[in-house]
C-alpha cells in the first residue's frame, strides 16, 4: 500500500511538473505572421531537433493566416512574442500597443513588385497611371511610404496610381486586372512563374534595391515584459534556440523544408514549393546573427517617416528595440 501510494504521489508530482512548465514560466508561446512554411522554418527546425528542450523551453507555434494580425494577438494576451514586420510594429506601438523588438533575424527584404513587361514598365517612374496589387492588413505601409518619395498619389488620380487591394495571391496579374502586384522573393513571385509566365515577360522591383526595404520578420515583445527577469530570462534561452534552428535550416534546406512540411496541418504547401522558399529565405536571413542591426533600423525608420502626407509613423520612435535579449542569447 506504501509503495502504491509513493507511486501515485511520484505520478502526481510528474505531471505537475509537466504541467507547470506546460503553462508556467518554461512555456514560450509564438505567434507566425503568416500560415506554416519555410519563412518560419528556424522556429518548427529548433522545435524538431529540441533546440527549445535544450533550453528547457516548451513552445507553441500557433501559424497566422489573414485574418490574424499579430500585433492584436499579443495585445490581448495570446502570445508571449510575434513575429511582425517592423512598419506594421511600429505603426502598432504608436498606435499604443508597446511593442519592442528584442531580435531581427532577417536582414533583407523579400518584397518585391512584380509586373508584366507588356504594359511597358520599366522603371518606378512608369507606375503613373498604372493599376498596382497591393496587400494590406499592415503590409501597405512600406508601398505607400514608396509612393510617397516617388511623389506619385495613390488615390488613382491622374499622374497617379491606383491601388488594386490585393489578396494574398497573383490572381491580379495573371487576369491582368493588375499590372504590377506585391510578392515575395520566396513565394508569390513563384506562383507567378508556376502559373506559366516566364522570367523574361516579367520586370520586378525589388523594394531593397530601391532604398526602401524596411525591415521584415523579427520578433516583437510587449514592453511591460521586459522588466520582468524571468521573461528576459525566457525570451534569451529562446532567441537562442531560435537563431541555432535558423542555422541548421540555412545549412540543410531541404530537411528544413520537409520538417516545415511535417508541421502544416492545412496539407496545403508541397515538396517543391517549400524547398524553393527556403533557399530564398536563407538569402534573406544571411548576415544576420540575430541582434537588430542599428543601421537597418535608422533606415527603416527613416523610410517609414517619408510618408508625406500620408506617413506611416508620425514622429521617430524611442525604445522601440532592445540588444537585452541578443546580447545574453548570442555571448
């Protein structure tokens, strides 16, 4: 009877402790910008080969979708930490959610526009008067600051362009209700040449080229939380674990791909799709070791606040992102 009841009180302490750090403070909660596939690939890689167990970390990825918008997720307390693009962040914290980013593993801008070269663009100058796919739900932002030093309207007036709101597809294009549409590097550009129009019918924009790239997918906390040690405690193991993940899959694409894949519960993305993207991706996150590089910041910033009349933000941002988390993930 002893012995029974030692066994069933060791139980219960077993799965008290695996509950506590199911939902205590060990439990990392990540909110994606988007649906599971390989631009998230460091995190479902670092989640695969217990990267976050290593760092007695339990984390739920939850994938996005667009009806989701991250930075309304945390506001209300379903994440711990977002994956945002910094206009779409920072619009948000001006707006009075105080978001702050504490790691930027991407370094470069996917955005692209993507147009045929039958309507006779050649070169930003030639978008007056043209219809332009734009996506919105907080991606408009880094077009419309664009625009605006373009000194190009986009109320479709004349001399302007007209803003075509775009799904998150190439639909526009391809029944050329468009003439340029927004894709990425790593996704909708290929569905375009998947649909059957070739490289060389298409002129593409890419935003980094153009001086405008604002900064993409990096990863955003509330600020309340990093006064607490815990949580900066937390948020290091897991940046940590994350950029180790981010690694590995740039090291080896295609078992990053099939792992992104393993984790897609819609069964939507495919083998060749996925491998393709993460090699995209991984041009995207080269040169980054995580921690926010200043300059890209100021940049960004400063592309965000040529907004004429129209500005993204409004007045420069202070204590919008921190080194905290990075300087103890990266020593």
């Amino acid at each position: 009877m002893q012995k029974m009841l030692t066994g069933l009180l060791a139980g219960a302490f077993s799965l008290a402790a695996a509950t506590a750090m199911a939902e205590g403070d060990d439990h990392v909660t990540l909110q994606l910008k988007w649906v599971t596939q390989a631009q998230f690939a460091g995190y479902y890689v670092a989640a695969d080969k217990g990267f976050y167990e290593e760092e007695e970390l339990v984390v739920d990825i939850k994938p996005g979708g667009p009806d989701i918008a991250p930075p309304q997720v945390i506001a209300g307390g379903g994440a711990d930490v977002i994956i945002d693009w910094m206009p779409s962040a920072l619009a948000s914290r001006e707006k009075g959610v105080p978001l702050v980013n504490i790691a930027q593993p991407f370094k470069s801008s996917g955005m692209m526009l993507t147009c045929r070269k039958e309507t006779g663009i050649t070169s930003p100058a030639d978008f007056k008067d043209k219809t332009l796919g734009v996506w919105f739900f907080g991606n408009e932002y880094p077009f419309l600051s664009w625009m605006s030093q373009l000194g190009i309207k986009t109320d479709g007036s004349a001399g302007g362009v007209t803003v075509l709101k775009q799904g998150f597809n190439v639909d526009p294009l391809l029944q050329k209700q468009a003439d340029c549409v927004s894709t990425m590097t790593y996704n909708e550009y290929w569905q375009v040449i998947d649909a059957g129009i070739p490289a060389d019918e298409l002129v593409v924009f890419k935003y980094q080229d153009q001086g405008v790239a604002t900064l993409e997918d990096g990863l955003y906390v509330l600020e309340k939380n990093l006064k607490d040690p815990a949580f900066v405690s937390k948020m290091a193991r897991f940046v940590k674990a994350s950029m180790k993940g981010w690694k590995y899959a740039a090291e080896h694409p295609d078992e990053a791909a099939d792992i992104v894949l393993e984790n897609d519960a819609s069964g939507a993305q495919t083998e060749k799709h996925q491998r393709r993207m993460m090699r995209e991706i991984s041009k995207l996150t080269a040169g980054s070791n995580g921690a926010l590089d200043a300059d890209d910041y100021e940049r960004t910033v400063n592309t965000l606040l040529k907004g004429g009349s129209s500005p993204v933000i409004t007045k420069r941002p202070v204590d919008a992102w921190t080194h905290m988390i990075t300087d103890k993930a990266l020593k």
